[in-house]
C-alpha cells in the first residue's frame, strides 16, 4: 500500500475551516461521502495491507503508532525530482519579487489565507505580481476570489505543460504553497530542486524537506500575518532569496528518482521474504 496523506488530518483542518466559512468541498454531502465510503476503504487499505510505503513522515509515524503496522514494513521514501529541473538561477534584486503558485485550485490549499496576505502586501510592495499556474479552473472564477482590487496584481495560467514547468520556475522568484493539509507534494520538490525560494506551511510532509531559515521559510498553517511576513523579509532581501534558494537546490540533489526506486524496491523484497517467498 502507498499512502499520500492522513484523511483523519483532512478531517480535521476540513472541519476547522468549515467554521470559518472557508471550506466549499466539505459541505454534508462530502462529510457524509467520506464517512461512508472514503474512511472505510481507508482503513481497509491500511489494516489489511502486507507492506506500506508513505511519503511523509507524518504519515509514517501515524501507520505505526495509530494502526500498529510492523515499523520493518513501514518505510518513508520520498519523491524523487528529475533532473530537469536544477538549473542557473540568477536572483534579480531591482524588480519586485514575482511570486508563483502552482497546483489545483482547492480550498484546503491555504488559498483563503493567501488572498488575506495578498490584500495587504500589493500596497506595501509596488509592483508585486502573484502567478496562478496549473489551477484547472477558469481565470474569471479566480478574479472574481480575488476582487478588484488584487486583479491587476495577479497572473492566472489555468493549464501549464508538464514539459514547461522547469520555465515556469526560472521566470519567478518565490513560490508561495501554504497548504493546510498534504502528503509530500512534489511541486514544492521541483520548485526547491530549480532553486527558488520557497514559503510553505509548517505540515505534513512539507518540514520533512525544508527547515526553515536554512533552505526555505515555514509559516503556521492557516495563518495570513505569517505568510505576509515571510514575504516582506524576502522581498527586502535577494541575498536571503539567494542564500535559500541555493541551499534548497542542493537539498533537492539527493531527492532523485533512483534513489526512491531503491528504496521502494528494497521494501518491496523485504515484506514478499516475510511472508516466506522468493522475489523474482
């Protein structure tokens, strides 16, 4: 079994946010979905599974100590990032730091709180541009979150090529991922690994690859006031943006495909001698 996230975690930063009004794919109709259908397949997977392999540690600690899953067949192997992506990075200190977001367009991504932060930081940093690239819904859907008084301040790129993604990062400076809940996402893997700068929530499997002041900044999920100042001590700054983002790219150096198939594979004939087979 492979397993991305905690549904106990979407749970509960759903309901959280759900009070908050800020929760649109949590309503009863989903609440009662996921109770019914989603947590008992869930659970089945878990609880009758042979081997797991999970991409955060988060998860990892949880099939341990939450579904008692034997710690040698339990691994954590995170993504690998291809290659591609480690490029020269120039960091640009006489523009305005462009900032990039890039993923679904979904209410559990922290986007309410990136809309807060953006209200404030436009007028205190003239010029500023956040990019919305990969979203999946149309730009008008997006303006109209947003409002006016951000629209001529924000880029939406619904669809982005897999194969031009390593040009998406070199064209900007931050990239901006305040998720309330994930698994590892490897967006954050191949940003870091191109050498951007990087803001991201303190959950999940997020603090499993960046420490923050060393190879990127972690802000409290949920928290606008934090990602706005994460922003505003970078943009006063490109050797900060600089001394990151290179610390990053060299972090992502040892995140490489191989090395997770390794891993995977190792895990893979530990549990097949377990149960007293020869792997092929």
């Amino acid at each position: 079994m492979t397993l991305h996230g905690l549904e106990e975690r979407r749970v509960r930063v759903q309901s959280r946010e759900m009070k908050k009004g800020r929760a649109w794919n949590f309503k009863l109709r989903n609440r009662l979905w996921h109770r019914f259908y989603t947590f008992p397949l869930y659970r089945g997977a878990i609880r009758t599974a042979d081997g797991a392999h999970a991409y955060s540690r988060d998860v990892w600690n949880i099939l341990q100590l939450k579904y008692n899953l034997d710690p040698d067949r339990t691994a954590y192997i995170p993504s690998g990032v291809e290659s591609r992506f480690n490029l020269p990075r120039r960091y640009d200190s006489s523009s305005p730091p462009k900032l990039l977001y890039a993923g679904t367009w979904l209410d559990q991504r922290g986007i309410f709180y990136l809309r807060d932060a953006l209200e404030r930081l436009v007028p205190r940093i003239p010029g500023i541009t956040m990019t919305f690239a990969g979203c999946g819904f149309p730009p008008e859907v997006i303006n109209e979150f947003f409002g006016p008084k951000l629209t001529s301040s924000i880029v939406i790129l619904p669809v982005v090529p897999s194969e031009q993604m390593q040009q998406l990062f070199a064209a900007h400076d931050v990239f901006l991922f305040p998720s309330l809940m994930e698994g590892l996402p490897s967006v954050l893997l191949e940003a870091m690994a191109s050498g951007m700068t990087v803001i991201t929530a303190e959950t999940c499997g997020m603090p499993d690859v960046v420490e923050d002041g060393f190879n990127g900044l972690l802000v409290s999920p949920a928290d606008s006031a934090a990602i706005e100042e994460a922003v505003l001590r970078l943009a006063a700054s490109s050797e900060l943006r600089q001394s990151l983002g290179q610390e990053a790219q060299r972090t992502m150096a040892r995140y490489t495909w191989e090395r997770s198939a390794l891993m995977l594979e190792k895990l893979f004939r530990h549990v097949i001698a377990s149960e007293g087979k020869t792997p092929a």
